[in-house]
C-alpha cells in the first residue's frame, strides 16, 4: 500500500482507495500509472514514426533549396526533439 495525493485536494490518501476521505473525489486505483505509460508509449512511437517523415524533409527542402520548407523541417525537427525530451 502506497500513499498518493488526491488529484483534487491534494491530501494523501492510499492508493487502493476508492475515493478521497476529504473531499470525496473518486479515485481509480492504478489508474494514474496506466495512463502515464499509455502517454508515455504512444510519444515514443510517435517520435519513431515521425523520424523518416522528418528526414525526407529535410532531403526535400535541400533539394528543391525552397525557404519555407527548410522553415517546416527545422521548426518540426525542433517539436520532435522536444517532444522526445518530455
């Protein structure tokens, strides 16, 4: 048994609690974990789908030399590095 904070008034309550002793706030054991690695996993492929996207990007826009779209590359290779870092 582990102690976790009420996600609406903060107080610590068990983890296998049903609900808040304080305010009532309803809580779904293991729920919290779950949906952290669901996110977690679902950033992960993300990121991995969107590598070769990235990459045929950039080989575009030194290709064609066009500004806007090294623009793109630069600014989406930015969102998935910080995307990747979270």
């Amino acid at each position: 048994m582990a102690l976790v904070n009420c996600s609406d008034c903060g107080k610590e309550i068990s983890d296998n609690a049903i609900k808040c002793g304080n305010c009532g706030n309803q809580n779904t054991p293991g729920e919290k974990g779950e949906e952290k690695e669901l996110k977690s996993n679902m950033t992960k492929l993300a990121v991995l789908f969107s590598i070769p996207f990235s990459l045929i990007l950039i080989f575009l826009a030194l290709l064609t030399g066009d500004f806007l779209i090294i623009v793109f590359a630069i600014i989406f290779v930015i969102g998935l590095i910080i995307i990747a870092a979270k």
